[in-house]
C-alpha cells in the first residue's frame, strides 16, 4: 500500500500552508486557508475521495478556505466529510449558516478540547481513525503566566467530543425531536443566545446538521428555479456566547498510516507442508491449520511460521506554532506522554517510523534557539519541511493566470502590471543549527511515505509552469475627463467558484489622495491585493477606508473576515476606522465570528470597524429607512456615512435595492469633483439601478452570462453581457466595466456587438488590471489583442480544468 504526503500551497502573499495526505482509494486536508480550492484547481490534482479535513486552529489563518471548499466539494459529488479541529470549531462552522448550505452533504464535526482532560490524555486516543490511517491530536497552548490568565479551560463537551474520537466515525446524535434542546426551540421566545454548556454546543451541532443534512443524492443543479429551504427558529439569531477557553491555542497533529503484514514465505511453507491451496490462504488470512508435513508428521501452521514480521507503519507530524510563547507547550507536549515516541534519539525499539516533520511557524519561531534544539532532538534521517514566513520565497501561485498577465503586460504595463513575487527569501536558512534533512516547504513538493523516499518536486507541476521560467517584461494620449485618476483594481471578476484565471468577486476602488472603497470581497481577495502591491500592501490596507458587501452569498464576502483580521494587525493601529457597509445578516456572521477572532467589533478592537446598514443610506431615503429596529447600527448608520463622505470627500454614497435570489444591493459612489462610480452588485437588468445612477462616470455592472443564455440568466436572476450594456446606455454611463463572469468563461467572454458612435466604452474585466477611468477607452481598443492572448495560452496550456456547476441555496 502506497502513501504520500504533499504541499498543496505554501506560506506566501495569498495562500497559506495546507498539507496532504493521500492513498489511492482516499485523501486527508491539514489546512484549508483562503484559495484552498483555487490551489487544487492550478494544481491540476482533484479533491475526489476526500475523507477528512484537519485544522491545527480555527481562524481565517487556517480554515478560511473551508466554506468555499465545502461547497464546491458537495458539487463535485462529494457526500461526506469528517471536520476535526480544536475547541471553537462548531460555533466556526455555524457561522457560516447563512450562506453555506448543501442538501447532498454530511459533515461530522469533531470539536478536540484544547485543554488535557483530567482522567486521560487526549493524544493517548485517536481523534479519527479508518482502515488508512490513525490521527492524534496534541493541544498546544500559548504559554503565560497562569492558567487562569490563559482563560483556558475544559469545555463542556469534552465528554461527547473524545467519544467521536474514539472510533473515527460519526456518532449520530439523537433525534431532535428527542432532546431537551426541542423543548427550547419551540418555545416562541426561544432566544439562542441564552444557552450554555452542552445545551449550546447541541445547538450549534443542530445548525450544522441543518446545513449539511446529506438528504439528497446527489447535488441538486437547477436554473429553471430558485432553492429555498427552511429553517429553524432561531436560525436568524446570534449564536450562544463562547465558552471561556484559550483562543491561540493550537493542535499538532501526527498521522499514522497502516501496518503492513510480513511477506508471506512461499519457501518456508512448503517445507512445512503448506501447499497452495485453501489451507495456505487461510493461514494468510491469520488462521492456524494443521497439515502432514512430508516427515508423514501432523503439525500446526500458523501466521508466524510462514509471514515474516511486519512493516512498522509510517508517520507524518503536523506542527503548528503561531508565536515563540507556544514552543513550550509544544516541547512539553513531545518529552512526555503519547507524543514523546515521535522525538528522541537512539531508541531501541519503535513501533512507527517517522517520515516527514511538517512545521508552521509564525514570525520569530525558527530562529528560536528552544525551537531549533527542539527539531534537532528528531532522529537524523528524518525529514523537515518548514513554513515561516521570512525563509519561504514568495513565488506566483496562480501561475496560469499570472503568465496571462505577464503577456498582456507587453501590451500595457499600466493597466497590466506582472503580480508582484520573489523567488528569494528574506532570510536563508543557517544550516549548521538545523537537522541536515531540512528544507523550506515549497508548493508540489512529494514525501513519499511508503516506500520511503525524499522530498521532491511534483514534475507535472514544474512542467505546467509557463509564468516563472518567462523572461521579466519592462516597460497614447489619456483623453482629459473629470475622475480620469480614479484607479479600479478588480481583484476578483470571477462567480460562484474561482478558476486558475479568475478569482472570485473583488473590486477596489482608488479615490486619489483620500482612500480605498472595496466592493464585495470573495475567498482570497487579500491574497490579490498582496500579489497586486507587493509590500505596500499594508499602506493600502491602512488607507482602506470603506469596505461595501452586496449580499450574503459566499463569493462575494468569505474573504471579508481574512482582511479584517490582517488589519488588526497593523502597528501602529490606523487613525481612522473602517466604515462597513452591508445587511444585517452580514453583520450577525460578523460578530459571531468576532467571537473566535478579533475583527475590529469589539470596543477595545485596535482597528475598530463601523457598521452601516444598506438600507438606512438607500438612494430614496429622507430620513431613516427600512423597518425600525432600534439597535445601534440603525441609529448610527446615516451619520456614520456622513463621516465616512467627509473622509473620502464624497458628495454623498447610497444603496440602492436590486433584484437577486438574496436580498441584495448595488452602491452609488458620487465624489465632490463630479465623477460617479456605480456598482451593481449581483442582479438582473433593473430600472431602480437606472434611476439611482443616472449619468454615471463609470458603471460596473455584473455580466454573468452570455447573450443567448438570456433564460437561464434570469432563471439565476443574473445579467446577461448585452443586458448590463443596455442599462448602461440607459444611466447614460460614459463607461461600462463587465466584470462577475460565469466559470463557462474562465479566459476571454464572448465578444459583444462592436461600439456604435456615442455609445459608451464598454470593457471587460480581468483580475489583477489596474484601471485609471481615464484609460478605459484603451480596453476597448485592446479588447482583439487580449482575445488573441487567451487564445494563444489555450494552445500552451492546454483544455481547462472540468468545469463545476455552483448552486446558491438560500437559507429563508
């Protein structure tokens, strides 16, 4: 039985490091960070017979990549999965109810206490285990002064969560139906956030039963209507509070593959008189026989006589260690208990044979002289693969899309600019402190783990990279318009799922000398802005000054909390807040996640966010709008803008209500100097856009679909190219901007009919162009060029990856 482990995507400027595990009938995911799914499409490797999904922590560092994979698994035919993480996984998950839902899919959730457990070790058990492989977890906690300062303690549902790790299978909880949690739900009162202890945790595992009830075969794939399924009371509410526990806490995780039985001795059978037959393949299935040796002597034959000893199994370590306070608790975690077989040297007797260490270190970790003595203290043939930051070049993931890029850049390094990358990193390994067996993890890189072998580089995907063996590139009158400066960035013109060329939606506005808009960030928008900016990106991400959402569905806003958090990180903290405009179901996933990971609504956030709520600055307004509700964001919602007009130097911003399968809205952007920006959001063609934009310096208006597929266009209340044309002409926009282009057209859309005197430039989108309004017209001229391109890289690169039908469920 063969068996390897890989490394999808590395640490760099937009993935982070995810670790597989696969055999030929199943495969094993450490990690999902943003892009997971985009990693396997460039990759070319396939996610089928995925069996499990392990996180070493729960945050946009490691699972935010989760929702977006899930789905696109339950698409793909996927119909279960097992989800094991620490502490906090369920509320994680539960978040996410709002916008991920897939009726073809079962999820087992195994929620791993991160604190010991006072009657047994939790290493001492497998946490999941099946005819592949076994895997133990070890907590690793932040080591400070006290326990209790840590406000790390054993959850309430310790019990229930070691007894799904016993056997690695799920186990089915009661009926609804049968639980004191029934009682509560239909109580007409019911109010989530009251519950504590096991009440809540049954709650949160009822919501992701919810999500994923795996009670249709296969993936349901429709434009004649829309899905809606119902939901439970409660559904709409905040989640219950978290347990206090200690949130940086992480797991390590150590996956033990199968023993494999001896040879079988032909030789030494026949001696004894086991001739081929019945009586030989029972021994071979572990029997004792008795048999006439040639002597004329009956004897028994059993397994040892005849097999020789097996094959000690092999084993892969999966480290995580975010700061320099969580290597004493991970070598603590290594000198005693289960883990404490894997480390050491000169060990006479070993019942496994540790492979490969894969280590994830945060900044200052592998310089740390605890943390180098701690990988020396490994036996010398051992493998070491090393995520840090700072000694991990910063090559293109994407590199279909970036060697695109690098051919449209010979046609304008303005608006074309190559990805920013390095293949070199900060700093370089000092060898002499290190094992001799250690290595920077690079992306495709293979350990075969039976039969043993070193680290090598996937050949199929050093053959399929056109961008980096590429030579570097180097670098007409811009007709005079007022806004002509103002820069779109569209990060993301993909929908639904990425592509290897596009990414999902993401549009970033430049109003020169003021600030950032953002509007909608899909999974892995950071990454774009990162690849787009190089290093500069922080001052980007300080100077983002509003961020706008058009509804709730997953590519327009999963990458949302990943820049949130990034931006707490900023030092010193911005001066200014960051003003977030969207619905209120946006916000409720919002600050639930809060819970786990600081987004900037907590009142000593560093970098505090601002909620506006879509319907209180509606285009139509005069006073306050929408339904009274009387909460905070309501009241302060229109004088929050206000500010955030005075910080941009806008003449005012709106909403305006357009028609989608979820409640959804497009944004009306007019600055001082004259210049308007409209953004549709996703939606059909729709008169109440027309009226609230009219005579718009630039329309960006999503172009889903081709011209003649106008009846499915409708069917999933999307725009067709010619569609978002027309109400462009309608506004009188001077510019259209096509961008939320269906996966049927992962290069170059269809051409649309050729421009007619006094219509409008009309351009279409792709990731990674940087456009000033005033070069929009060079778009329209360059549409052939860039046409020609895509064609030209088809014939490089070969058929595109079998395109994935996505659904969108709406949960109401």
């Amino acid at each position: 039985m063969s068996w390897n482990a890989s490394v999808l995507s590395s640490v760099s400027s937009d993935t982070e490091p995810t670790v597989l595990i696969t055999f030929d009938s199943a495969k094993y995911i450490f990690n999902v960070g943003e892009n997971t799914t985009r990693a396997f499409l460039q990759s070319r490797r396939n996610w089928k017979k995925t069996r499990g999904v392990f996180l070493t922590s729960v945050g946009t560092q490691r699972a935010s990549g989760l929702p977006g994979l899930l789905m696109t698994f339950a698409d793909s035919g996927l119909t279960s999965l097992n989800i094991a993480g620490p502490a906090g996984l369920l509320h994680f998950m539960a978040v996410m109810r709002k916008y991920t839902y897939r009726e073809n899919l079962t999820v087992n959730p195994i929620e791993i206490p991160i604190s010991r457990l006072l009657d047994e070790s939790p290493d001492d058990i497998p946490i999941y285990k099946d005819e592949h492989i076994s895997v133990f977890a070890l907590p690793v906690s932040a080591e400070i002064q006290s326990q209790e300062a840590s406000g790390s303690v054993t959850l309430s549902h310790s019990e229930t969560s070691v007894d799904n790790r016993r056997s690695g299978k799920r186990k089915r909880s009661p009926s609804p139906a049968a639980l004191p949690l029934q009682e509560f739900i239909s109580h007409p009162d019911f109010d989530p956030t009251t519950l504590v202890g096991k009440m809540a945790q049954d709650w949160l595992r009822y919501i992701v039963r919810t999500m994923f009830p795996g009670s249709a075969a296969k993936p349901v794939v429709s434009s004649a209507k829309i899905e809606h399924v119902s939901q439970p009371s409660g559904f709409n509410c905040p989640l219950p509070s978290l347990p206090i526990f200690n949130q940086r806490a992480t797991l390590a995780y150590a996956v033990v593959g199968p023993r494999v039985r001896g040879k079988f001795d032909v030789k030494r059978a026949e001696v004894l008189g086991l001739k081929a037959g019945p009586l030989r393949a029972r021994v071979a299935r572990g029997e004792t026989v008795v048999v006439m040796g040639e002597d004329g002597v009956e004897r028994s034959v059993g397994p040892s006589d005849v097999v020789g000893p097996s094959e000690v199994p092999g084993v892969v370590l999966i480290l995580d260690a975010p700061s320099t306070a969580h290597i004493p608790s991970l070598v603590k975690g290594f000198e005693s208990g289960a883990f404490s077989k894997y480390w050491g040297k000169g060990l006479e007797k070993k019942d496994h044979a540790l492979r490969v260490v894969f280590h994830l270190c945060g900044n200052d970790v592998f310089e740390h002289e605890q943390y180098k003595a701690f990988m020396k203290g490994f036996e010398d043939d051992v493998h070491h693969i090393v995520a840090s930051r700072d000694h991990v070049p910063d090559p293109i993931t994407f590199t279909s899309a970036a060697f695109n890029q690098l051919r449209l850049n010979h046609l304008d390094s303005d608006i074309f600019p190559v990805p920013k990358y390095s293949l070199e990193a900060k700093k370089t390994f000092n060898s002499t402190d290190l094992p001799s067996n250690t290595d920077c993890m690079r992306a495709h890189t293979m350990i075969h783990i039976r039969p043993p072998r070193p680290p090598l580089r996937d050949p199929e995907a050093e053959a399929n990279d056109l961008f980096h063996p590429a030579p570097s590139v180097e670098e007409a009158t811009v007709p005079d318009a007022i806004g002509k400066d103002v820069t779109v960035v569209t990060l993301g013109t993909g929908s639904a799922i990425p592509s290897k060329y596009r990414n999902v939606s993401g549009t970033l506005l430049c109003t020169p000398g003021a600030g950032y808009i953002l509007m909608d960030a899909g999974e892995g928008t950071w990454g774009q802005l990162s690849r787009n900016y190089g290093a500069v990106v922080w001052d980007v991400l300080r100077g983002l000054k509003c961020i706008f959402i058009s509804h709730i569905h997953g590519d327009h806003h999963i990458g949302l909390a990943k820049i949130l958090a990034m931006r707490q990180l900023l030092d010193p903290p911005p001066e200014e807040p960051l003003y977030l405009i969207s619905n209120r179901m946006v916000f409720l996933y919002l600050r639930d996640y809060n819970a786990l990971e600081e987004l900037g609504f907590s009142e000593d956030a560093r970098a505090r966010v601002i909620p506006i709520l879509s319907e209180e600055i509606h285009w139509r307004n005069k006073g306050r709008g929408g339904r009274n509700h009387g909460d905070q964001d309501q009241k302060g919602s229109r004088l929050a803008a206000e500010a955030l007009c005075k910080t941009l130097r806008l003449q005012k911003i709106n909403t305006v209500d357009v028609e989608h399968r979820a409640r959804c809205h497009g944004l009306i952007i007019k600055h001082l100097d004259g210049w308007s920006v409209v953004f549709s959001g996703d939606t059909v063609p729709t008169q109440k856009l027309v009226q609230a934009g009219a005579g718009a310096t630039l329309l960006i208006h999503e172009a889903t679909m081709a011209n003649d597929q106008v009846e499915m266009a409708h069917a999933k209340m999307h725009s067709t190219f010619g569609q978002a044309i027309d109400i462009g002409k309608s506004m009188n926009a001077q510019n259209i901007l096509l961008t939320h282009f269906s996966a049927r057209y992962p290069k170059m859309p269809p051409s649309v009919s050729e421009r007619q005197a006094g219509d409008p430039v009309v351009a279409f989108a792709f990731d990674h162009a940087n456009i000033k309004i005033g070069d929009m017209w060079k778009m329209d001229a360059y549409a052939r060029a860039i046409e020609q391109s895509f064609i030209d890289i088809a014939d490089i690169d070969g058929e595109e990856t079998e395109l994935i039908e996505a659904v969108h469920v709406d949960i109401s």
